[in-house]
C-alpha cells in the first residue's frame, strides 16, 4: 500500500506551496492547474512507471538512497524521483533511457504537489521533509539497472521453464 503525503501546508494553497519550495532552493513556475519545478542542472527527476517504478523504490528503500518522490495518479503506477548531478552522470542517463526510464532535465516542467492532473492530483510518496537528501542520479541509475537485471532474470527462468515443459 502507497502512502502519498501533501505538502507540509494545507493541499490547496499554491502560494504557501511555492513559497515552500523556493525556499528548497527550487525554480518553480505557478500554472492555472498547480505549481511545476523547472528542471536545471541542480535538480532534475527521473520518472519510472509500472513494475520497474516499484522494483526501483525497493532497491532506493534497501540501500538506503530515497529521496523526494512525487506519485502521478494514473491507470499505472508512475512516480518522479528527484535527482541531482545529472552534468557528470551522462552514462548513467543514456543507460536509464536505453531501459525506459525517462529522465527530465535542462528546463523540463514536473508537476509539484498540490497540482491538479487529468486523473487526480500529485502527491508526495516521500516528501521533501521526509527525505534525507536529494540522491545523485547514479543512485537512481543502479536502483534501475538493478530493477532490469531482475526483470530480465524473471523472464529468462520464464522461458526455460516454458521451453522445459
């Protein structure tokens, strides 16, 4: 079970929201639906849906590297990680990407709680007051790496017992 957080003000007030994040240190843009952070080199997001964004959070959870983690409403699960050092980690993005991973930076827009989206509203799955850091977006490329070795150890056994049969 997912538990999301609001942010540390009332759901509702964008202004307080903003004014919290500015203070996080965070580029933030107020939309008619919400707020968004603009990605820089600083501060960027790593968004993984599906079974991959629940193999990632327990490998973050396991090795002790979660961070800020915003949970999209949808059909399927999706959630943005926040993530620095993305100007020294180009190998690390390109393998994310190669996986499906989709890495926001250099200006992107992430929806920021307390935003209203076609399904719902973004929340906090791990607030930025919950979380002990930021991790490095390397962290977050081995919690994926590691998701698509499992993944594909999964499939492979998969198979050899459907070939066995």
């Amino acid at each position: 079970m997912r538990t999301t957080f609001p942010t540390t003000t009332m759901g509702t007030d964008k202004g307080a929201a903003a004014q919290e994040y500015a203070a996080l240190g965070w580029t933030v843009a107020e939309t008619a639906n919400g707020l968004c952070l603009i990605t820089d080199e600083d501060l960027s997001a790593i968004e993984v849906t599906g079974d991959m964004a629940a193999a990632v959070r327990r490998f973050l959870r396991a090795n002790n590297l979660s961070g800020p983690v915003i949970e999209i409403p949808g059909q399927e699960r999706r959630e943005i990680h926040l993530v620095t050092g993305v100007r020294k980690a180009t190998m690390a993005i390109e393998a994310m990407r190669e996986a499906g991973v989709i890495v926001h930076t250099d200006g992107a827009s992430i929806p920021l709680p307390p935003t209203l989206l076609a399904a719902g509203s973004a929340a906090w799955s791990v607030a930025p007051t919950e979380a002990r850091w930021i991790p490095p977006v390397v962290a977050l490329g081995a919690a994926v790496r590691a998701a698509a070795a499992r993944t594909n150890a999964a499939s492979t056994k998969r198979t050899a017992l459907t070939v066995a049969c």
